[in-house]
C-alpha cells in the first residue's frame, strides 16, 4: 500500500458518511459541497471518487457498508463523522439521531471505549504513524493521525 492510500475499511467509513447524508433523502447543497470538498482533498482514487459519487446519486446500503469498515480507528472516526454529517444541513433530526444510536452501538457493540482507545493508540504507536508523548484523547489520536 502506497503511503497516501485509503485502506478498504477507512474508504468505506466514507461511503458510510454518505450513507449518513442520505438518511433524510435530501441532499443539501452544504451537504454536496461536503461531499465534493472531500473528494477534492483526500487522496481518493479515480475509481473510489467514482463509487462514491455513484453512492451520493443512487444511495447505497448502509448496513452493508458498515460491515466493511473493519478497523478500530475507522471506527471510531465515523462515530465521531457520523454527528458531524448529521448536522450539515444543520438539521440532526430525530430519525437521523435514531440511526446514529444505532449505528453507534452497532460500531462498538459492547466494547468499552477506554478499549478502542487503547487499541488504536496501539496501532498507531506500532505503525510509528503517531508520537505520543503522552495520553491522549481518541479524538485527539485520530486527529493528528488524519490530519497531520
């Protein structure tokens, strides 16, 4: 794998993020620059930018999606997208936090975070993507891996 390239499993936390806009079957124009935005800006390949444009226009499953986004550290960042693109059309609606419920629950399941946490500092620290020099919040992991 390339060092810029987007594993499976954080692709298809993307395609989740779709899935997520989708719910109220409205796509807003904030929503759709969103979407644009990110295709522009994260190094997506050309067949990737393809699914994922063919997702926002045609809908996809996303039960079955979610089942393919298989990391930790996947995980958790689309628990954590999963509030941000529910609310970009600045309206997180009843339905929308139903399903973030639920989908949160079925990301983690019965894990403990402290868990999650744990492991993906793990992969991080193994993969020498990350320094840490001290504990610090998943979020924050997450964030300085993504975007440093």
């Amino acid at each position: 794998m390339k060092v810029n390239e987007i594993t499976d499993s954080k692709f298809n936390a993307w395609r989740a993020c779709i899935g997520i806009i989708l719910l109220d079957k409205v796509v807003t124009d904030s929503e759709r620059n969103w979407v644009n935005d990110r295709m522009k800006t994260i190094a997506f390949t050309d067949e990737q930018k393809n699914i994922l444009s063919s997702d926002l226009k045609n809908g996809l499953d996303l039960n079955q999606v979610l089942t393919l986004v298989t990391d930790n550290k996947d995980k958790a960042f689309l628990v954590d997208m999963i509030r941000y693109v529910g609310n970009l059309d600045k309206n997180f609606s009843n339905e929308e936090r139903e399903v973030y419920k639920k989908i949160e629950k079925e990301i983690l399941g019965n894990k403990e975070f402290e868990n999650i946490e744990k492991n993906i500092t793990n992969e991080l620290f193994n993969q020498n993507k990350i320094n840490i020099k001290e504990k610090e919040s998943t979020l924050e992991i997450i964030s300085n891996y993504l975007f440093k």
